[in-house]
C-alpha cells in the first residue's frame, strides 16, 4: 500500500500509528451473543497479512468475498489479504450458487472463505445440476470460517476439490 498524506486540510494532523480503533466489526463470535467488536488498523492489516503469508498469495491470485465486510473475516481476512497482496478482489453483492459454480469451473477464483452453509448450497446447486467443481485448475484455497465445521463437511470439500478446507473460527476476538 502506498504512502498517505496527511494534514493536507489540518496542519495540526499527525500520522496515525495503527493503535487507534479502525473499524468495528460484528460477531456472535464464540459465546454465540452478538456484539461489536473494536479492531486497530493494525490489528485488520494483520489480519490481511497472516492470510498472505499463511496462503502464500500473489498479485496472481483472486479472492472471491462473500462474508459482509463488516465481520473480521470480510474484511481483514478477505479484502486485507487482497490488498496485502495485490490480489484481485471480486465482492460478490450477493450470494448466489450459480454464478459461483461459474466462476470456480471458469478458473476465475483462487482463494475463498466462506461459512459452510455457502460451501453446501454451492455443493447442492452443482450437484442439482451435474456442474463438476473439481474441474478448476486455479481454486487451491477453500477456506471456512465463522462456524465449526463437522468431519463429514470436511470431507465432501475434499472430494469435490481435491484439497482440505481449512477453518479459521474467533479471528475477531483473537487478533492482536
């Protein structure tokens, strides 16, 4: 990311050290209780950084988002990791099967995240209607987050695409 300037409009602005609250996001996060939840920049650019070297994601690769923006993994775990790297982000406005059994047997997505009930209604539509996932060439992470995922889960993930699904759960409360 390229350098800001700052205190073009107010002389007496200083530069921001990352400890100040960012954003804030929303989870039910593990007591199942909703609540907003304060991050610094720092905490979301880390965020986006541990996916990148984690992942081992490139300008090369293309991130599909479907988790809002406004939960951890939408946005520092998603977009953070997009920008870090200089990956494409494609947001999806919405959810939906069809376009992204599309995309993934287009080649068009890398790397994606998503809560498992996206994972099974992607699974359901391909299968309703004989679309084989396992044909892309260029999906090499399917990642979950937001919930626990069951053995059975983790198995149908690996039979469609040839690689585990690997799970991140409490990244909001758990960045530093």
């Amino acid at each position: 990311v390229g350098s800001f300037s700052y205190g073009l409009f107010n002389e007496k602005a200083e530069p921001e050290t990352g400890e100040l609250p960012g954003v804030v996001v929303f989870t039910s996060g593990t007591t199942g209780s909703p609540k907003a939840v304060m991050q610094s920049h720092k905490s979301v650019c880390y965020q986006g950084a541990s996916q990148v070297i984690s992942r081992n994601l490139t300008p090369d690769d293309a991130l599909y988002i479907v988790a809002p923006i406004s939960v951890s993994i939408g946005l520092g775990s998603n977009l953070m990791a997009s920008v870090v790297a200089g990956a494409e982000a494609i947001l999806a406005m919405r959810f939906d099967p069809k376009t992204l059994a599309k995309a993934i047997v287009a080649n068009e997505i890398s790397f994606m995240v998503a809560v498992p009930q996206v994972y099974n209604k992607l699974f359901d539509y391909a299968e309703a209607n004989v679309i084989n996932l396992g044909e892309t060439k260029r999906l090499r992470v399917p990642g979950s987050g937001g919930a626990v995922i069951d053995p059975a889960f983790s198995k149908r993930m690996k039979a469609i695409f040839g690689v585990p699904c690997s799970n991140g759960y409490g990244c909001t409360e758990m960045t530093p």
